[in-house]
C-alpha cells in the first residue's frame, strides 16, 4: 500500500510562535513533511537553527540589510541552505513550484503579499495570519478560487468552525450561525487598565503566543478581526456571527443549525491541535497536544463579552459592515497602536481611542486590487502615527 503523500512546505513566520508549534509537528512525521522554505523578518539565528534542523532548501530573511549575516550564520553551521532576503524572496518561496503546502505565520498584514502569492499559485494555504485576511479577504478568497488549492484555517476558532461544518451541504451552511469563543484575555476582571505593562499585556492565561496577537486579546480586538475573518472563509454576515466569553477555552468555537443544534470543537489550547489538522487534512494525525481532561476540566462558564469595556469589538463589527476598506484602516491603526503601546510609548488604555479617531476620519471605498489595499494600510498607518504623536505630546 502506498504511504502518506509527501508535502513539501514552505514555513513564512518559522521563527514565530505559530512557526514553532507547526515545526514540532512537523520533526514528527519526516515520512510525510519535508520543509521547503524557512523565513523570519530578523531573527538570523534562530532561522538559521531551523533552517539546518530541518535541512530547508532555503531561508529567506524578510530584513534586506541581514542577507549576509544570514549567509553567515547558515556557513557557520555548515548548512546546504540558501540564504535570501526581501520581499521578492518572500513571494517566490510562496508561489514556486517546489512547495505544495504553504503556512502564513507571518505577524501582521506584512503577510499579505506572500500569502496571496501562495493562494494565487494554487498551494494548501494553512492561515494564522489573520491580518492578511481582514485586509484582503475578496481578493484572498478570490485569489484561492482561481488558483484552484485550498484555504485550512489554522486559528483555532476558524478551524473549530471547519471541522464543525466538515460535511455540511451549502445549503445548510447557508443558514448557521456562528459563535466565536474568547478567553477574554488577561484583563477580564481587571477595571484599572491605565497603568498595566506590555509583559502584563502579553501574559494570557490560557494561550503562549507573539506579542502583537497578546495584547489583541487583552483588548479584544483579536476576537474582532476574527469576527471578520470568520466572515470571509465562511461567507456569513456579520449579524450571524457572535462572541462568547468562555475563560477556559476547551471550547474553540461552535456552529448552530437552523434546527437549533450547536456543535462545538473541543481540546486542550494548545495550536498543535489545528496545525495538526490543517496539514494533515482530510487525514487525522496525533500532534502532541494533551488529551482534555473531562474528570478536571472544572466547570466551563459562558458570558457576554462587555462591549462598553472592550470598545474594539463594535469597532471591528462597524468596520466590516462598512466595507473592506474600514477593515484595512482598522487593521492598520490597531497594528500601530499595539505597537506604540508594546514600545511603551502609549498606553494601554489610549489604543482602542487612537483606532476609533482613525475609523472616524478615513473612509476608504473597498480595495479593488493589492495596491489599493497596501495604500489604503499606508495612509491609514500615516494617520494612526500621527494619532499617537497628540496622545504623547
Ligand atoms: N500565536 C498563536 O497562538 C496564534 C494563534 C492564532 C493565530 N495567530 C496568528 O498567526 C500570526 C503569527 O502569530 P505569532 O504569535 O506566531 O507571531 P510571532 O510569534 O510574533 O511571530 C511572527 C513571525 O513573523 C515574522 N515577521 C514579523 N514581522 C515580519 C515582517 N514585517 N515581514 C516578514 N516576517 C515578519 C517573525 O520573524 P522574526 O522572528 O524575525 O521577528 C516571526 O517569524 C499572527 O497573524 C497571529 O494573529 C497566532
């Protein structure tokens, strides 16, 4: 009988949290992965580590100025990779033809561009990268369709929600709702919120991850770009999509039918577990998370997340009833905020206020094309800079 097919991935992001969670799984299954292409932005040694770890064809360095330093790095360990740097290296590791499999772990909508390269080129697409889809998603989504791959969703909501519709006809899917789980992050009991520290931030109580995505689940607004998200890969509006409130997230995420059953996805948090599953699929494989639990699960409570505290959520919702170019400029500002905040140049307090003055000064129509998008992000991170200058002076 023959064995598992072989897929030759390319890792964007391998240097990240998402990156090494999938690189576990993968050293387990040397019969079935074989890594193509490592990347990072600029963290030369630890891509280096990974790329001679792996044996990886090349290593792409997203920071032009460390190619040689890269180059050097690989020499030293006496690794056969190739070492490049920049965006275009970045775009040919997504789309050429010696990879099947494609996962988009880099932070931020700085993904974007491989990311549409690889959905473009007809790869099995495994998304973390978020902020790629809610700045493009028509065109992502479209990019998918005509490049005729796959799209597997690895943030653990969204592959809830996948498995969950897993054999559900289009027409049933047509009427579900979806209802998205939030730990609530590390402040959902806390009201003085003035004074709290990045590392305060970035410590979740349920999820290990990058710093960007920790302080996007401190304020919620992570469980507003899934809102949008969910709404692209799954083609549901807005008003079928809810956020519960579930601190001890076993519950991933459910889907209720129009004969009011929900289905939810459980497990361990642990992102092995959907990684696992978007490399693996349509076939299951172990992936190293530990098993729940029931017996000391605790009890699992359920709340209503409180919108006048977490004011991100009604300004991802406004922003994708508005249109793709509102979640652009939602993107944007928020990347810029939490970024300020993670240089402690703002406070944790003054970033859903810094997004909210760019949403009520930029109205963008929906990006028709990459380069609306990436102007519509220009523009918007413009006027986010210069939101957090006046909260400094
Ligand atoms: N962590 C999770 O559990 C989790 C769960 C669901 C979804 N996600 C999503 O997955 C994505 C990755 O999250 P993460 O937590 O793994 O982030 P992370 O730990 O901060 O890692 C980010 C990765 O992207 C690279 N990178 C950063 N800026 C870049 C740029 N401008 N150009 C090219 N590469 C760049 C980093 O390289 P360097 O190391 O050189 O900086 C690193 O490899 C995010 O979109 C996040 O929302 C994460």
């Amino acid at each position: 009988m023959a064995g598992p097919l072989m897929r030759n991935i390319t890792l964007l992001g391998a240097t990240g949290s998402v990156g090494a969670s999938a690189l576990d799984i993968i050293a387990r299954y040397p019969e079935r992965y074989r890594v193509h292409a490592v990347t990072a932005q600029s963290n030369v040694d630890d891509l280096a580590d990974i790329a001679v770890k792996f044996s990886a064809d090349i290593a792409v360095i997203g920071n032009d100025d460390l190619e040689r330093p890269l180059r050097d790095a690989l020499n030293a360990r006496g690794a056969r990779t190739i070492a490049r740097a920049g965006r275009h290296a970045l775009i040919e590791v997504a789309n050429t033809p010696n990879c099947d499999t494609v996962l988009a772990a880099i932070v931020g909508s700085a993904g974007l561009e491989p990311t549409l390269a690889a959905a473009e080129s007809g790869k099995r697409l495994l998304l973390a990268n978020k902020e790629a889809i809610v700045c493009a998603g028509a065109l992502l989504m479209a990019a998918v369709q005509r490049g005729g791959g796959s799209l597997l969703p690895v943030d653990s909501e969204h592959n809830a929600i996948h498995q969950c519709l897993s054999g559900v006809r289009a027409t049933e899917r047509a009427g579900v709702r979806l209802v998205l789980t939030a730990s609530g992050g590390p402040f959902l009991n806390r009201d003085d919120l003035d004074e709290v520290t990045p590392d305060q931030a970035c410590a979740h109580p349920k999820w290990v991850m990058g710093r960007k995505i920790s302080v996007d689940s401190a304020t919620l607004m992570n469980k507003g770009l899934e809102v949008i998200e969910a709404s692209w890969l799954f083609g549901i509006p807005a008003d079928r999509i809810d956020i519960v409130i579930h601190p001890q997230s076993v519950i991933h995420s459910m889907v209720e039918f129009a004969d009011g059953s929900v289905l939810a996805q459980m497990g361990s948090p642990d992102m092995r577990t959907p990684l696992a599953y978007a490399l693996a699929w349509p076939e299951r494989i172990a992936s190293g998370a530990k098993r729940l639990d029931f017996a000391h699960a605790g009890p699992l409570t359920f709340e209503a997340p409180d919108r006048r505290r977490f004011r991100c959520l009604d300004y991802a919702y406004a922003a994708l009833g508005r249109g793709g170019g509102a979640s652009v400029v939602l993107n944007a500002a928020n990347e810029i905020a939490v970024q300020a905040f993670l240089e402690q140049r703002l406070r944790f307090t003054e970033i859903a206020p810094t997004i909210e003055q760019v949403l009520e000064s930029y109205d963008p129509p929906p990006p028709q094309s990459f380069d609306d998008v990436i102007e519509i992000d220009r523009e918007a991170r413009e006027r986010a800079g210069d939101c957090v200058m006046e909260k400094i002076r």
